[in-house]
C-alpha cells in the first residue's frame, strides 16, 4: 500500500510539473493592413479594398476590388480660402465638424471649453486669436449668434471661420 502511495505522488507531482512547465511562444510581426483605395463620383465616395497577402485565413475581410460607398460630404468647412467637404450626422455642431476634419485632413485647431459658454477657438491651423484679432463663426454667410459647440449644422450648410477685428 505504501509503495502505490508513494508512486501516486511522484505520478502526480509529474503531471503538475509537466502541466506547469511553460510553453514556447511563437511571436509573430503584426500583419499589414488591407489597403484601400479612394475615388469620387457623382454617386458617392467609393472605397476600394486590396486585402494584404498575410490575412489570417477565416477572418473576414472585403473581397480584392470590394468598393463601399461612404456617405457624400453633406457639410463645407471653409478656412482662409481652404474648403473642407465632410460628412456629419443630423443634429452635429460646428465642433464636431471640426473635430471630424481635423482626423481627416491636415486642418488643426485649438480651444478651450468655457462651463456655461461652450468651445472657445483660440487657433486654425496654426493661426492663433492675437492683437484683438479673433475667428468668427459664419454659417450660409451669416454671422453666427451661437459658438462652435453649440451651433448645430444641417446638410448643405457652409461654416466659415474668418480672422476679423473684435467689433
């Protein structure tokens, strides 16, 4: 009886030892990604996808030469002479137009929240509120009576920030 008890334990200290020994790691590089391809047309923005030859086999993924049809810029953001077409949902503010931009475009801008006033622009594109020189708000042409946060866009509407003397 002893000799089984014994065998017992050195059997099961085996198997924990064989259970806790580590298993090798195979690293592999991170995989490229699909690229894609973008083109416009009267209908839409098409984006084109080509798969990388590394996909991991029964991910999904678009087919080589899938297209999807991106929403149409529904919005013009104009800066200084430079226009920015972008698409934002019903019920978007100027702020979130800008912000949308911005992650898609070289166009830049800061500010600074203000409780109870909203989104102060102190800069665009690199050109800051100095010298009683400060960026107004237009919408359609018109001056704005609500800031960025809280002027709220509607498809077809053109914003302009223009770089004006404070009145």
């Amino acid at each position: 009886m002893k000799k089984i008890y014994v065998i017992g334990i050195v059997l099961a200290a085996t198997i924990g030892l064989i259970a806790l020994k580590p298993q090798s790691q195979t690293l592999t590089p991170p995989l490229p990604h699909p690229t894609a391809t973008v083109t416009t047309s009267p209908d839409g923005i098409h984006v084109n996808f080509t798969p990388s030859p590394n996909s991991i086999p029964g991910a999904p993924t678009p087919e080589r030469g899938a297209s999807i049809l991106a929403p149409e810029p529904n919005i013009t953001m104009a800066v200084e002479g430079t226009l920015y077409p972008v698409y934002v949902e019903a019920g978007s503010t100027v702020l979130d137009a800008m912000r949308e931009v911005a992650s898609s475009s070289s166009f830049t801008f800061t500010g600074r929240e203000h409780p109870g006033l909203g989104f102060f622009v102190e800069s665009l594109n690199g050109k800051k509120s100095v010298d009683g020189y400060y960026w107004f708000l237009y919408v359609n042409g018109a001056s704005s009576d609500t800031g960025a946060s809280q002027t709220v866009l509607h498809p077809g509407d053109i914003v302009e920030w223009r770089y004006q003397h404070s009145y």
